[in-house]
C-alpha cells in the first residue's frame, strides 16, 4: 500500500469562488425547510461554488489512526496539529472525521491537502445530495450516504455522510455532532475487527453497511407505528387527526423509498468497478450490503402497501360509521311518517257543521266520540310496535 502524503501540486483544482454566505433562515425552521430553502438560493451559482448553510456547526476534528498492532483515537482543535500528525504517520491508516461545515477555510484546506475536487465539496456542503459513488483519476472514490432514523416526532430524519477514501485514509463529512457510527469506533477500538487488518476501502465498506443496518431499526420502528395506528382505527374513534397521521408516514414511507433506492443503485456501481479501484475481496462485503439494500427497498414497498390499506381501512370505517348513522336516521324517519300522516290527516279543517246548521257525517265523525283520541293514541303506538317488530325480523335493528 502506497501511502498518501498531502501536497501543493500545480495541477490541483483550483479553490473555487467563494459567494456571500445565503440570507439568514427564519429562526425555528425544519431541517427539511432549511434544505429546501437553501436549495433555492443556491440556483444558478457556478459549478464548486461553496456555500455555508445558515445554523451549520463548528466543525471538530477526530482522527483515528490504527494498524494491525496500533490504535489511538482524538480529537483535534487544530487542523495542523492534525495534519502533521497524519504526515508523520504514513505507515498507519487513519480515518479523519469531520463533523461540521462552518468553517470554508478549513474545508479548503481539507480540498488542497487530500485533493478532493471542488465539485465533491460542493456535494459535501449541499447535503441534500442522494446516494452515489464517483471514481477520483487516481482511483480513490467519493461516496455518499443517507444516514436515517425515525425520530420521536414519528417523522423520518436523514442525514448526509459523505466519505472520500485514499491509500492509508478514510475522510468523513457529516453536519451533526451525532451519528449512527459508533459500532464501527467500538469495532476499531476492540482490536479484533478485520477493519484495522485490511484496506481503507474496507473502512469506507463498513461505514455504508452501518448505515444501511440502521435502515431496519427505522423500518421496524414505522412497522410499530403502522400497527398502532391500526389498533386506533379498529378500537378507537378515527378523526382528521389519524387522517393527518397516516398521510404523514405515508410520505416518510415513500421518502424512505428514495433513499434507499439510490443506495441500491450505488453499491451496485461499486460491484462493477474494475479490481484496481475495488478489490474482489472487497467486493464481496459489498454484495453483502447490496442484499442489504435489496432487503430494506422490500420492506420499504410492503409498508408502502400497508399504509395504501391503512388509508382504505380508514375510510371504510368511516364509511361504516357514516352507514351506521344513516341506518337509524331511516329507521326514525321510517317510524314517524305513517305517525305522520295519520297525524295530519286528522289535522284537516273539514267542518263537522255546516253554517246552517246540518250535520256532514262523513267528515270525522270519530272526533266527537268520547274515546276518540285515546283509540287515536292506540293505533299509533300499535303502528310503531308493529314497524319495530318488522324491522327487528329484517335484522335492521341488530348488526347480523
């Protein structure tokens, strides 16, 4: 292995122009609305122009540097301090970690010292960017990644991880403080992982491949979620709330879906890559996060399945519940129309008596009869006790 030492060559790509720093963002935006916001300012800028997000972080600086029979892991306030470190150092592989974007004149630094071309650092920066694997002319490879999780917000947060591989080191970027990553430190620091006994396209391999595991505890987790949203539908009372809800990670599903889609498409790039920029050896761990990767994009389809029939169920019951009501609206409404019309028959104004005295006996004669109105009241509720019977027999009053 060939060791990389940093250098100043003249045929290193020029530092890019850098353009004023993008108007502040509304205090208390969405990392989402940031993004998008971001994205729109920075429309027709000139290619390797580096931006600085509003509200990015410090960066810090951890360097690891190991070895068949040697590990040290810090973190560094000082990029040269770092730098000297790394160029003492040559036999050793290290993996520099870079947490943080708010700071152009070291990510300059970083782009001159490890000649990462302007373009890739503009990626870096963006972080918006989907999965992908671009091949420096020396053979060293730029990938990127989306690290997601399901946050207690129940919405599908993701960030980028970009890496930048070399001879005898792995560059890692990414905006947060926070990662999924620490198997792969705890795995270093045991002493026992093939990661310090092999190449750092190995270390760059098992980065990707903890970030696709950490797929499945997100999925999982939106599978909880699906089945309690469920049991609300079926046990509960379903409002515009549990609409909005399912609706909600209906688009984290298909947003997983993005995600993950590109990740595919990625690691099988890598798999067709000559065996000078990726080993076979190599490969055959990447197999393993392609199946991976084919594994969550199934899951990704199923729950995107299952919440389309959460949303059917939903409005079935609603459906159901909306039957239910017009069911005993009908059987009132069926109840009082021949009480109805009974009612308003014997309201009509016929006159019993004629000006001049006669009798019409045709015209109710009932209303002078001493029992009339209790017989009245009788036949009325006879009519409703002999509906209620017939509805009972056709079952309209019970749920068969």
């Amino acid at each position: 292995m060939t060791a990389f030492t940093p250098t100043s060559s003249p045929d290193l790509p020029p530092v890019p122009t850098v353009e004023p720093e993008p108007a502040p963002l509304h205090a208390g935006v969405s990392d989402r609305a940031a993004t998008q916001q971001a994205r729109e300012q920075q429309v027709g800028q000139r290619p390797g122009t580096l931006t600085i997000r509003e509200g990015s972080l410090v960066p810090r600086l951890f360097l690891i540097s190991y070895s068949d029979s040697f590990f040290q892991e810090s973190e560094y306030r000082n990029y040269d301090d770092l730098l000297a470190y790394f160029q003492a150092n040559p036999q050793l592989k290290h993996w520099i970690d870079v947490r943080g974007y708010n700071d152009l004149g070291l990510l300059q630094r970083l782009m001159q010292d490890f000649r990462i071309h302007a373009l890739h650092m503009e990626d870096v920066l963006g972080d918006y960017q989907r999965a992908k694997v671009d091949v420096f002319d020396d053979n060293r490879l730029f990938l990127v990644s989306r690290m997601t999780d399901f946050t207690s917000l129940l919405e599908i947060d993701d960030d980028q991880l970009s890496l930048v591989t070399g001879p005898n080191f792995v560059i890692s970027f990414q905006d947060d403080y926070e990662d999924c990553l620490d198997s792969v430190r705890n795995r270093l620091r045991s002493g026992f992982s093939l990661i310090r006994h092999k190449s750092p396209v190995y270390l760059a391999y098992a980065l990707t491949d903890v970030v696709l595991d950490h797929y499945y505890p997100t999925m999982a987790a939106i599978g909880d979620y699906i089945e309690v949203l469920e049991d609300r539908i079926f046990n509960g009372r379903p409002n515009r709330h549990l609409l909005s809800r399912i609706l909600q990670i209906k688009k984290d599903i298909v947003r997983f879906r993005r995600l993950v889609y590109p990740e595919r498409e990625k690691i099988a790039e890598i798999l067709r890559m000559p065996d000078n920029v990726v080993s076979e050896e190599i490969k055959v761990y990447f197999k393993d996060c392609y199946d991976h990767a084919i594994q969550a994009m199934d899951l990704a389809e199923s729950y995107r399945e299952s919440i389309s029939s959460l949303m059917d169920l939903f409005l079935s019951d609603q459906s159901n519940r909306m039957n239910e009501v017009m069911k005993v609206l009908t059987i009132i409404s069926s109840i009082f129309i021949p009480l109805s019309f009974v009612v308003g028959l014997y309201g009509m104004n016929f006159q019993r008596e004629n000006p001049d005295g006669t009798v019409n006996h045709l015209n109710m004669p009932e209303l002078y009869e001493p029992w009339g109105y209790p017989a009245l009241l009788g036949l009325l509720a006879l009519i409703v006790c002999g509906q209620l019977v017939y509805f009972y027999r056709k079952g309209w009053l019970t749920n068969r």
